[in-house]
C-alpha cells in the first residue's frame, strides 16, 4: 500500500488571512502568504549580495509576483505616482505585514493601519 502525504488537505486547513494594499484610496489585493520562491530568492540574493543593492529586474519580478503580475504591478505605480524613493518603502511596508509586524516600518509616516481591508 502507498503512503500518500495529503498536502492539499493541509492546505484546505490553513486559515489564511487576507491582505490587501490600501493606496490612492483604492485596496489593491495581495496573495494571503507570500510565495516560497520568493523567500528562497531573498534569502539567496542575502547570502551571496548582501551590500548590493536589488537591481531593478528583480524589483519588476518581485512586484509582478506580490501584485498579480505584469499589468496590475505597473498599473499600481502608474495610477498612483509611485516614486522611486517611495518604491522601496512600499516593498518594506508589504514585507512588514507578511512578516506579521503590528507596528508601522516607519513610525514616523500615518500610513500603516491594521484592518480586514488595509495594510
């Protein structure tokens, strides 16, 4: 007989909470978890990079995968006039909520609030 690891089960059990993005004053739906490929590469890029910045391919590929690809991800930047000095905040404040950080990554700013619906 075959031993069989019933991982979709293990998945249907997980009560995932969801996320979204609040900006513009529209919320912008994000995955429930973040992708472990994602975390791979992150911890790969940390390791062997550690002083350099994330070049600017990677930046696209990361947004594309957090915000549902290639369209949404421009469409978030374009429609609501994200800077590229906001860009890496924005990253670290979605981070923040993954990592399951209550507090503001930037205390200093009002813009993280903890909802069903927001960051």
């Amino acid at each position: 007989m075959t031993k069989v690891i019933d991982f979709d089960a293990f998945r249907a059990e997980q009560k995932a909470e969801p996320v979204s993005l609040k900006i513009g004053g529209r919320d912008y739906p994000l995955p429930s978890a973040l992708p472990a490929s994602m975390a791979l590469d992150i911890i790969r890029r940390t390791e062997d990079n550690a002083s350099e910045e994330i070049e600017g391919a990677e930046l696209l590929r990361m947004g594309e995968e957090i915000f549902g690809g290639k369209g949404e991800f421009d469409a978030l930047l374009r429609e609501n006039k994200v800077t590229l000095t906001e860009l890496p905040e924005l990253f670290k404040m979605v981070f923040a909520a993954y990592n399951g950080a209550s507090e503001d990554p930037n205390p200093e700013s009002p813009a993280s609030t903890e909802t069903t619906s927001s960051l």
